[in-house]
C-alpha cells in the first residue's frame, strides 16, 4: 500500500490531504446548521450547501478507493483537484480581500481559513503530482 506511493511521506500527504481532511469537511458541511450559524447563512441555502458537500464526501470516498486498488494510473484524479482548488482559491482570495464576488457579501463573511484551506489543498496536489508523477502519469508508447 505504502510502496504504491513511492514513499512514506508522499502516502501521509495524501492520506491527510486526500481522505482525512476532505472527510473533516464533508462531515461538517452536511450537519448544515452549524455551518449556516457560523457564516450567518439563511436555511434557504440548504440545497447548495448540500451539493457542495458532494465534493469533499467524492474526494474522501475515492481517496480511500486509492489507497486501497493503488494511484496508479489515477492522473485525473490528481489533477482535478489541482484545477478545482486553484479556481477555490482564486474564488476565496478575491472574496476575502473584496477585490471580487462581492454579490452579498453583506449577507456573509469569507474567513480566512477559507483561503488557507485552499492554499493547503493546491500544495498538497502539486506535492503529490509531481512527487507520483511516474506512477499516476503512465508512459503508453
């Protein structure tokens, strides 16, 4: 299971990165109340917010099926998540800093933990794309 991402480190990465951390964030985004309290966010909102705990519930969910059947092979998977955290984190830093989104931003607040998430989960995916580049990258000629 280990040897499957080259080493010890890059295996840990992605177990916190891909699976645990994801699955931290799914939990809470789908007991929805405390998630609505903390960003003064109407109950309206509950169907968006439960499509937006699909992500982190697929990534955690799959992220365990990698560990599991190996990375190999798993290009898309990798970077995915590289494209959709730089979009989150261009989202969150122009939301936080006011430079942009600002459609109701008197209704809700961007914490900063938002940007440090998404700067957390672009390093993780850069770290293990080009640390498992020779196993998720597979040469067909």
């Amino acid at each position: 299971m280990i040897e499957n991402f080259n080493n010890i480190y890059l295996f840990l990465i992605f177990l916190v990165g891909c699976v645990i951390t994801p699955g931290f964030y799914a939990f809470q985004l789908w007991e929805s109340k405390g998630i609505f309290k903390r960003y003064n966010i109407d109950e309206s909102a509950t169907l968006v917010q439960r499509f937006a705990a699909a992500w982190p519930t697929a990534e955690s969910l799959t992220g365990i099926l990698i560990i599991i059947i190996g990375p190999q092979g798993n290009w898309a998977f990798f970077t995915l998540g590289l494209i959709v955290f730089i979009a989150n984190l261009i989202y969150n830093t122009g939301a936080y800093f006011n430079i942009a989104f600002t459609l109701g931003r008197g209704k809700y607040k961007v914490a900063p933990e938002a940007m440090i998430a998404s700067i957390f989960k672009v390093v993780v995916y850069l770290t293990l794309i080009i640390g498992l580049r020779d196993v998720i990258f597979i040469n067909y000629i």
